[in-house]
C-alpha cells in the first residue's frame, strides 16, 4: 500500500503532459500574449505594431509551423497579419525620427536599426512560401542595406538598441542583430542572396560576423549557426562544427541548457536567481541546432527533445523568469523571456515532426480568440 501511495504522489508533482505536450495550449498562449502585445500602449510608440524579440519573433517563428501541424484551415491568425502588415507599413519610413520621433539621442538611431532588421527578416519570412520578394519586401531590404555601417569597429552590421537588458538589447546583441540581418538575407526568396548588387553588402556583413564570433556569447552564436544554415559561406565547416561542440560540452545531464550556459552575463542584483536547466536556454539551443542539421535521432537532441516535452506548463507555455529584474504579477513584461521559450520550444517540437509534435486536428478560429 505505501508503494502504490508513493507512485500516486509521484505523478501528483510530475510535470504538466509528462507523457507528451500539448500543441493546441501552446497556440493558445502564444496567441493571447500577442493579442496582448497589440494592445500593449508602450509596444504602440511608433503607431504600428512592434516585432519584439521576446514575443513577436518567436511567435513568428513557430505559429506558422504549428498552423500546418494542427490542420488549422484558417490561415494566418489575426495576430501573425497584424505583425506583418505593419512591417510592410513601414518599409517607406527611411527616417528614424520619423518612426521613433518620442526617442531621444543616439536610442532613436539604435531602435531604428533594429526595426530596419526585423522588418527584412518578418518580409522574408512572409514572402519565402510565394518564392520571390513583394515589392514591400525589396524595399525592405533596399533600406536594410541602406542603413548598413560602412565604417569603424562595427563595418557591415547595423545599430542596435542597447537598454542594458540581456540578452537581446545590450552593446553584445548588435552582434545577435547582425546574425539576424543574414538570416533575413539567407531566407529571402527568388536567389535573393545571389543577386550581384548586394555581394559587398554581404561580405562586409561575413567579415563582421566571423570577425567578432570569438568574443560573442554563445547564445548570440547559436542566432549566427542558424544563419549560416540559411546564407551560403556566411561560416566555414569548421566554424560551424565548433560552436556544436561548444553546445553539446555545455548540455546537462537532464537533455536540457542553464542560461549560464549561453553566457556569462552580468551580475545583476534584482535577478531571479536561475538554477538548473532553463525552458528559454533549452529552446533556443534545440531549434538552432535542428536549423543547422542536426537530426531529432541524434542523443543530445532526442534528450533535449524529451525535456521540452515535460517543461510546458499547465497554461501552455514554457516558463522562464527575467534576465534583468522581477517584474510585477500579471504585467505584460512578466511573462516576456516565458514568451521566447515558448515560442522556441514549439518551433523545435514541430521541427522534429513526429519525434516531437502531436499531429492532431484543429476546428478552432485562432481569429475568433
């Protein structure tokens, strides 16, 4: 009797979908935390809807690909339209105080550079199932090349906002930006990156990223491994099988990454305290890993595959605390590093297809929710 008690307690406290995850409550959450976004005041600063790198990309990233593998006949959400329209608003905005005329100083130039960025990457994105680029999408990139620095330390990238907020707005992200920027080249449509007229743009922005790789964080290298899965020659063989090797030294014994992992990031005193294998680490790792070929049988990645499996919550998402502070319960920052690891942890386990997501039928009208 004391046996069958211990085994009743221990599935009492077991994760949530210990067994497996559940694709449909990850759509659910991703899609109220963007519904939320939209309607977020302080994400409305320049009148359109923001692509954040907490929320937005990540959401873009794998609600598409969860669309397919729920059978959603749909289409896009609501929330996926939104984001991209408003990208495709503000290609013709080639003035930063134009877009962001509330900032002051050098911010305005940085925050610019960032959205120039993501713009590109979301309009690449977008256009990539049509094979050639819209005619926002050309304009997209005119202007990313546009703003491309073509002198001093940073030659090739772009500017980069810098709150001091880890992991994506700090002096170290301009390099995770620059990652992305060849990435939004690498999945450009119709040969884009082959086109002759951009060819220095593209070796400046190489030069850049092989250059600084040595001094950057993992995690920022992980965004370069999987543009470099996307952009020809943008890393050599070599390169490419290190930062894996770096990445297999560093995986836990439970199949998962600690954020110490990904970096060593500054001390920050108001902090939650991070102990053990982390839901964004983990994410993030897995699916850059899956974009640069590693295959769902592979061990590391089956394990990893496993402890996403038994992290989702019971809300659908996958937990994960600020890098920088405490946030207060129920506000909309509280749940932003949860957003990223969410929306990682899902395009992973739709990557590795029946190792990793349930194929179940979907009668829902994601624009109804």
């Amino acid at each position: 009797m004391s046996i069958r008690v211990a085994v009743l307690l221990a599935l009492a406290v077991a994760p949530a979908f210990c067994a497996d995850w559940d694709a449909r409550l990850a759509a659910q959450y991703m899609d109220s935390r963007q519904k939320a976004w939209d309607a977020w005041p302080v994400a409305l600063h320049s009148g359109v809807a923001c692509v954040s790198c907490h929320t937005g990309l990540p959401y873009l990233v794998a609600r598409p690909a969860l669309r397919q593998a729920l059978n959603e006949k749909t289409g896009p959400t609501l929330y996926e339209g939104l984001l991209v329209s408003s990208m495709r608003a503000t290609v013709i905005r080639t003035d930063a105080n134009d877009l962001f005329g509330g900032l002051k100083g050098l911010i305005v130039d940085q925050v610019y550079g960032a959205q120039v960025v993501l713009a590109s990457l979301v309009l690449a994105m977008d256009d990539a199932p049509r094979g050639r680029l819209s005619p926002e999408g050309e304009k997209a990139f005119e202007r990313l090349w546009s703003t491309q620095l073509k002198s001093g330390p940073d030659k090739g990238n772009w500017r980069w906002s810098d709150f001091d907020l880890d992991p994506w707005e700090t002096k170290d992200a301009a390099f995770y930006g620059g990652a992305l920027g060849a990435l939004a080249t690498g999945l450009a449509p119709g040969g884009y990156q082959a086109r002759p007229e951009i060819q220095e743009n593209v070796a400046a922005l190489r030069a850049y990223l092989r250059a600084g790789q040595s001094t950057q964080p993992l995690h920022n290298r992980l965004f370069l491994l999987w543009a470099s899965s996307k952009l020809r020659d943008l890393l050599p063989d070599a390169d490419k099988e290190a930062i894996l090797d770096e990445v297999w030294r560093k995986q836990e014994a439970d199949g998962g990454w600690t954020l110490q992992s990904l970096g060593q990031w500054k001390k920050r005193e108001k902090a939650p305290v991070a102990v053990g294998s982390n839901s964004y680490a983990t994410a993030l790792v897995t699916y850059t890993i899956e974009q640069a070929g590693v295959q769902p049988s592979q061990p590391g990645l089956s394990k990893a595959l496993a402890w996403l499996k038994t992290h989702q919550q019971a809300g659908g998402y996958w937990a994960a605390d600020s890098m920088n502070h405490k946030h207060d319960p129920g506000t909309m920052p509280e749940k932003f590093m949860s957003d990223a690891a969410t929306g990682y942890a899902t395009a992973a386990l739709v990557a590795a297809g029946d190792d990793g997501v349930q194929r179940t039928a979907s009668n829902s009208n994601p624009r109804s929710r």
